[in-house]
C-alpha cells in the first residue's frame, strides 16, 4: 500500500491541512466542570504536534440541558469561547487545525447528571421514548435511562446549535461538526425508534 500522498498537503474548501491525517473525536472529560483546562490544550497540541492535519475535538455540549457526562466541556458563554481560544490558537501555532464537535445528548441525559440539574429543564428528545439498556455509572445508584420529555418545538435545539456554531467560530474553531451518531440528538431525529413524531419532524 502506498502512503505517498498521505502526508502531503491538501485544500479541503477553504481550509489548508498540512496532511492527510485526521484525528476523530474522542471525550476525555478532563474540563474544570464544563471549562476548557490547560491538560486539554496539552492534550490537541500533542496531536498536532504528531502529524494530525484536521482533529476533530472531543463532543463539546452547546448547553447544559442534554448533558450526561461530568467533565465534559461547553461552548454556551464567553468564558467557553476564551477557553477553547486559547486551545485553538496553540494548535494552530502548532500546525494544526480543529473542528469542534457539537454534541447534545437529548434522551441519552439524565435529569440527575451535575449540568443537566444545572439547567432545571427536562431531559428532551423527539418522542417520549426511552432508550433501552446502559446505566449512568458515574451517578449514585447507576441509573439507567428515563422517559424523556417530547419537546415541542425542535427549532428551540437547533438554536442552541446555531449558538455554539457561533461560538466555536468566534473560538477560533476552523469548522464543526455535528456529533450524529450513537444515538446523539441528531441520531434521533433520524431514528423511528426514538422518532416517532407525526408532524414535520
């Protein structure tokens, strides 16, 4: 197998990677609750550093109704964004360039996880549908899953969505990414098992 043109440069739209390397997210929940934290920027520069032209950050909550995980980071107020700047800036001074990952774990919270009872809001999905299986572990007496409530009006997401978008750019963020898999928020929506809505969506 040739690797000739994996550590060559590429233009992907209008953004610059010094190669072909791509890291995938992984959570690492190393956040001062839900702050970004000096052992994070050491963590992306250690990538950049080590050849990877595009990482792709942790799941990074756009608010804290949706969260499930403690230590996870945000990026709803300014103090997230001149945490995640200060990150951004070192791996771009490293090379590097990142996404942020957008993440909501709509049915997947539980309404006992540190933010979630921050928010004072239900755990919300598209239906009132529970997942199966999975306990929290990290919550006294691992609970499992709880019947979310439907929420009405879906655009109300999509705007915290738009919001975190908002704030990744002015973090100095090169893109986002919207985390859509393993039965995030997004996955959801597209899934009729937990989707089972009869209006438009």
């Amino acid at each position: 197998m040739s690797t000739k043109n994996l550590f060559n440069p590429i233009q992907v739209g209008s953004l610059s990677l010094q190669n072909r390397i791509g890291m995938s997210a992984l959570t690492r929940n190393r956040a001062d609750g839900t702050y970004p934290t000096e052992l994070m920027k050491e963590y992306y520069v250690q990538r950049a550093v080590g050849g990877a032209g595009l990482i792709i950050s942790e799941g990074i909550l756009i608010c804290r109704q949706g969260s499930a995980w403690p230590n996870a980071p945000g990026l709803w107020d300014e103090k997230h964004v001149s945490g995640w700047k200060i990150i951004t800036d070192a791996v771009h001074s490293a090379g590097g360039k990142i996404y942020a990952q957008l993440w909501h774990n709509g049915r997947l919270s539980h309404p006992d996880a540190p933010e979630q009872k921050l928010a004072g809001e239900p755990v919300y999905a598209p239906s009132a549908i529970a997942a199966r299986g999975g306990k929290f572990r990290q919550l006294p007496g691992e609970p499992g899953f709880v019947t979310p409530t439907a929420i009405d009006d879906p655009r109300v997401l999509i705007g915290k969505y738009v919001h975190a978008a908002i704030n990744a750019k002015k973090a100095g963020f090169d893109g986002v990414e919207l985390m859509s898999s393993s039965g995030a928020l997004p996955h959801q929506f597209l899934d009729y098992n937990s989707n089972q809505r009869t209006d438009e969506w």
